[in-house]
C-alpha cells in the first residue's frame, strides 16, 4: 500500500516505512545536485527528513511521520542525481519503524 503527503510517497515494506520522492515532487525540483540526509535515530513529523539542492530551487523536506530513521539512501549522499530516479528502489530518502500504523493509515493513498 502506498501513501503520500508532502509529494514523498510512503510504503510499509514489512515493518518498515519507506519514504521517497513523488514524481510531482522530483518535476518541482528539477535535476538533484545536492543531497543531505537525516541521521538514523528518532524523527519527529515534520522534522527535517533531508535538505536538497536541485535545478529549481533549493528545499528542505518535512518527515511525513513520527518514528525512529533506521537507514537512509547512502547512495544519494555519493550521488544526489539517483533521487530523480522513476524507481523507488533508487529515489527513496530514508527507511523509518516504530511508526503509529494509525498514522499511516490516516494518509491519502497514492495515485
């Protein structure tokens, strides 16, 4: 099942949420150069999740969610162009547990 707030995507892989870049948010920003992301530990919703550079603008993006940040996309860190990526295996920031289902459940689906 996959959700969506702030144009991140959201999807319970086992337990974990994983979190990445809608592709309204990837047009918004245009071309990635810049990518810094959360350190694992807890992270409050609207916490900063990650800062970008892009073609478009610079910005910083809100965790959809409450819960604690277990890995975040190395790979982004070397090479911040992946998070334009069409595949969530390659444009997602970070990988969150302990998160209220609730919560999730609460956010309108992705279309």
């Amino acid at each position: 099942m996959l959700k969506v707030k702030n144009d991140l995507w959201i999807e319970l892989v086992g337990e974990e949420f994983v979190i990445g870049l809608t592709p309204q948010m990837q047009d918004d920003a245009g071309e990635i150069s810049f990518a810094f992301l959360a350190s694992v530990g807890a992270i409050e919703e609207d916490e900063t999740l990650a800062e970008l550079e892009a073609s478009k603008m610079v910005m910083e993006i809100p965790s959809p969610l409450t819960g604690r940040i277990v890995a975040v996309n190395e790979a982004a860190n070397e090479r911040p162009h992946i998070l334009n990526s069409s595949l969530r295996s390659e444009n997602w920031l970070a990988k969150l547990v302990d998160v209220n289902p609730a919560d999730f459940e609460a956010l309108p689906d992705f279309e």
